[in-house]
C-alpha cells in the first residue's frame, strides 16, 4: 500500500514532472473528445414542400408548429412538387435541407448525399376521368386529353411511367400540365378526359372530386402486377361507403396503388434536429386513417434512399433519452457536454490512481539510487581499498549523506532516509577499519 503524502510535502520539481504529462494527455483527451461533439444545432432550416393547397404544404405547417415549441423555426418553401423537392436537396448551393418526397421519384444513384427519416403517409395514385366506366387497364385512356400534373412534380412522374408501361402516352393521347385544383376544374368542364393525381384521402381536392356524380375513379385490378414492375408501389382498399356513409361513395371497393410520402434529408443536417423531426413526424402522422391503421406510420419503408443514423435509433428505441424528460435546450446541451466529459472521465480517474504510485515510485527510485552509490562505494572499499583515496572515500559519503540530508522528502520516507545514513554510518567504519589494517600491514 502506498504512503500517505501530503500535497505540501510534495517538491515543486517533482510536481511538474507528473503534473506536465498528466496535463498534456488530460488535453489530448479533451481535444479528442471534441472532435465528436457537433456544434448546437442551428435555430432554423428550410424546407422545401409543394403547392400551397398541397397535401406536403400542410404537413410542413403543422411540423413548424411543433418544432417552434422548441424554439426551432422551419423556413417553408413552396414548390411544383416531388422533383423539384429532389432536385433543391441535391444541389449544394440550395439553403433547402429536408423534403417530403414522393416514393418513386429518385434514388440513392441518382441523388447522392441524400438520406431518408422514413415513409410518412400513403399518396395513393387517383385517376379520375368523365364518360363511360373503364375497366382498370389504363391503354383505356389512350386518346383522351389527361392532366397529369406539372413538370417537376411527382405526379407527373408517376403518371408517365404508367401511361408508358400501358403504352397509353402516345397521339392520339393529349398530355395536358394541369393538376391540382386547376386540373380538377378542367375535368368538371370537360376540357380534361381524365387527371392523374397523387395525394393523401383527405385531400380536400380529392374529396371535392370524389363527390361529384359526374366523375368516376378507377380502380385498380391487377394490382400485384403493377408492384411487381414498381417497387415503390404498395397496395390500399378505399372501402365502399369510406368517404361518405350515407350516399354510399365510392359506390363500391376501390384498388390503389399508392407509393408513400418520404422525408429526405441532407445527410449533414444535425443530428439534434434529426431527431427533433422524428418526434414531428411521429407526432403528425402516428394516428391511424381510411387507409392505414394507427401507428403504421412513420415507418422505415423507404427503399430509395438509406436510412439516417438518428433515424433508425428512432424506430429502435424512441426519442433519445434525455429529450424524454427534459426540456430540448436542457437536453441539447447535456448531450454536448457528456460527449466532452465522459472521455475526460475516463481519463482522469486513472490518472488519479496512477499519479502517486508514479511519485512514490520516484521517491523511492531517488532513495534506491543513493543506496546503489553508496553499495558500489562499499564494494569499492572492500576489494580495491587504497590508503591514498582515503579523503576521497569521506567526500564521497559526505556528499551522499548530504544529499539524503538536504533533498526535501515528504515525512513519509524519513525512516528509509534515516536507515541510508544509519548504513553510510557503517561505511564509514568500514572505511576505518580497512585504513587500520592498511597501516598495520
């Protein structure tokens, strides 16, 4: 067990020389742990949504909502849609860094440095049309004059693909940019035979339309075959009578197909606000609907793009821990300030432990080396004894024992400092002794 030393007791020299290390890896720890805390998090950012009337507007509205409780303020910016959403994500000079993307716009490969938070909500894909009832094989609508939305939305990227695949695209068939509320009044003036829309049940628009006795919706059969050649498809029932009970509509089941709404982030964006946003989704989108059930969503469906790090923490195991029970600001900054102390923790309790073994060692090595001089003296006298160095022997104890004399030591060792000059004491009666028997020989 080591010796009880006081602080006081302990030289200025001998101080430095422990205390100079320990500072210099006490540092190293601390500029290492540094490395890993991210700045606070900013106090606003931009999101890119859609049209004002739009379904990704109304979320943004109510995400501002909830994270301005905690003093964080979303920046909405409107835009023609999925697409564009996209390409505001990609582009490193766009302030934009989060997104509600349609599935099925845009992947990974084509937009890098992007990552999903996951699949908010289903957008079904609504096709309405004026005439006669269609079957669910959209070659039907060759010919007819369809909107399917403006350039840059996920509409009409959808819209596309499955006209193509149904090789309904091209003449006689007319492709109008119309969508939203400005399609929807094309289709009930007849200026539209039929318009694509992609949007949430309880879109108000989609709700306008499918009261209408005039338009019909049609229904998807082949359903397994279209989520076959697209992945990003699933498959909902809107149930008879779902929209109203009373007048019955829709009039019978209705197939969909629906890809889902995806927040997309920039991979750098921080972190903290990650997780802030997880909450948001959770908070929005948790109920349940006409086309889901409660807590279906968010969810990490989201195939196109890798998921964030805080995001799959998210699903795993909920908010983080300290933003359970304590305010955001407290939260954030008790998370900074644990990623600096715990590295420094365990840095300096060993060094703690191992600071006095270190000294003690030092003491006692000072104390061992006087002993080393003074064996090496004492062997010296013995094999190799010379009358001639006499007063050379005397100044060398002299000096060794002034030494063990003056040095400063803590109280602690003063029995080993008084046993080395009680044994130079039998040096020097050696040292006598060999110079008695050298005269008398």
């Amino acid at each position: 067990p080591l010796k009880r030393i006081k602080f006081s007791e302990i030289s200025r020299r001998d101080a430095a020389m422990i205390a100079i290390p320990a500072l210099a890896i006490v540092i190293l720890a601390f500029w290492g742990a540094y490395q890993f805390v991210k700045p606070a998090p900013p106090d606003s950012f931009v999101m890119s949504t859609g049209r004002e009337d739009g379904a990704y507007y109304a979320a943004g509205l109510r995400y501002k909502a909830i994270l301005a409780r905690h003093g964080i303020d979303i920046k909405l910016k409107t835009s023609a849609g999925a697409v564009e959403n996209l390409n505001r994500l990609a582009d490193i000079n766009s302030p934009v860094e989060v997104a509600l993307v349609q599935a099925g716009t845009g992947a990974a490969d084509e937009y890098p440095g992007l990552v999903t938070l996951g699949s908010v909500y289903y957008e079904p894909i609504w096709i309405f049309y004026r005439g006669p009832r269609l079957a669910d094989e959209l070659r039907h609508l060759r010919g007819m004059h369809i909107g399917i939305g403006g350039i840059g939305s996920g509409t009409r990227k959808i819209a596309t693909q499955l006209l193509l695949v149904n090789e309904a695209w091209t003449p006689p068939t007319r492709i109008s940019s119309l969508g939203g509320e400005a399609g929807a009044k094309a289709l009930r003036s007849g200026d539209l035979d039929a318009l694509f829309m992609v949007g949430p049940v309880d879109s108000p628009v989609i709700r306008s339309l499918l009261h209408d006795p005039e338009i019909r919706l049609l229904s998807f059969d082949r359903t397994a075959a279209y989520a076959n050649v697209f992945p990003y498809l699933s498959v909902v029932k809107l149930p008879e009578g779902g929209i109203n009970l009373l007048r019955n509509i829709p009039p019978n089941d209705v197939n969909l197909l629906a890809p889902t709404a995806n927040l997309v982030v920039k991979e750098d964006f921080h972190p903290v606000l990650v997780d802030l946003m997880m909450q948001a989704i959770a908070e929005v989108h948790g109920g349940g609907g006409l086309l889901h059930k409660a807590g279906e969503f968010p969810a990490p469906r989201d195939i196109e793009f890798p998921a964030s790090r805080e995001a799959q923490r998210f699903y795993k195991s909920g908010p983080p821990f300290l933003q359970r029970y304590l305010p955001f600001w407290a939260a954030t900054q008790i998370d900074r300030i644990m990623v600096l102390l715990l590295p420094l923790l365990v840095v300096l309790i060993p060094i703690m432990r191992i600071a006095p073994a270190v000294y003690y060692w030092r003491v006692r090595s000072r104390i061992y080396g006087w002993y080393g001089e003074l064996k090496f003296l004492e062997l010296e006298i013995k094999d190799r004894f010379n009358a001639a160095g006499l007063q050379s022997y005397i100044e060398r104890l002299d000096n060794l024992e002034k030494r063990a004399y003056t040095r400063p030591l803590p109280k602690a060792f003063t029995g080993e400092v008084y046993e080395l000059r009680l044994h130079i004491g039998i040096v020097r009666q050696l040292i006598k002794s060999q110079s008695k028997q050298d005269a008398t020989a």
